[in-house]
C-alpha cells in the first residue's frame, strides 16, 4: 500500500516537473485549503479553551457544584434554565458579570459559527480566484446558513 501511493506520488510529481512545475492554480487551491483548514482549527480551539474556562469560572465561584453532595444534586444544577443564556443579549450580560455560564454559552457559540465562517471564506477565496460558478453555490450555502440562524431567532 505504501509503495502505492510513494509510486503515485511520483507520478504526479513526473507529470507535474514535464509541464514546468505546480501550477499557479493549484498553488492557490492549496493556499485556499490552509486558510480553511486553520479557521477550522482555530475555531474549536477557542471554543474549547472558551468552554473549559467557563466551566473553572463557574466552578469556582460555585464549589458546591464540585462535590454534589448534600442538599444538592445534578438536578439542581440544572433544573433553571433561565439561569443559562439562550440569545446573544443574555450572552453579553452574563459575561459582563462575570459568569462562567456566559463563557461557555460562548464557545458554544463559536463552535457552531466556525463552519459559517468556513464557508464565509469559501466564498471570498472563489471570489480571489475568480470561479464564479463555485463562489455562487458557497454564496448560496452561506445565505442558507445565515437565514437559519435568523429564522431561529438567535
């Protein structure tokens, strides 16, 4: 298998040095490619430091939640939900006070707009590379993604 693919390799690399090289298309794919592979990447890794930083904060300001013991139990800590922010307005106010809740809420929020933001630069980097077929679908896809989000009433 491994020779398979060192031997396909090659190929490529045969077929591309016989036509002077990488093309300048290809080099832009690539470079598209990386752009969307590190919002991806960035996006979870906020959301998680976000989430967990909630979670120390809420704990900690709360160290009954810690041990569930006594009078308290795992359906206290979450029988209120009007405790817990549900709209961006109420994200905003329990990250003014300093609530841990408002942070994760947060990164929860960032890793569910990281594919939005994914494909935002989809669109922006079909546009760069003037394919207007593929940057019309994308277009399409955002603004199907954005109407959820507005007919949900986020």
């Amino acid at each position: 298998m491994i020779l398979r693919l060192q031997a396909r390799r090659g190929a490529g690399e045969r077929s591309a040095a016989g036509h002077g090289g990488a093309q300048p298309e290809d080099s832009a794919q690539r470079r598209l490619e990386l752009v969307i592979s590190l919002v991806l990447r960035a996006g979870v890794a906020v959301s998680v430091v976000l989430v967990l930083a909630g979670l120390v904060l809420t704990f900690a300001r709360h160290p009954r939640y810690v041990g569930l013991t006594g009078g308290m139990g795992y359906g206290h800590l979450v029988a209120r939900p009007g405790d817990i922010p549900h709209s961006i307005s109420q994200i905003g106010r329990a990250l003014r006070r300093g609530d841990g809740r408002g942070l994760v809420m947060l990164g929860l929020a960032v890793l569910i707009l990281t594919p939005v933001v994914r494909v935002a630069v989809g669109v922006v980097g079909f546009l760069l590379r003037r394919d207007l077929p593929m940057a019309l679908v994308t277009a399409f896809v955002l603004t199907v993604l954005l109407l959820s989000f507005v007919l949900a009433g986020v």
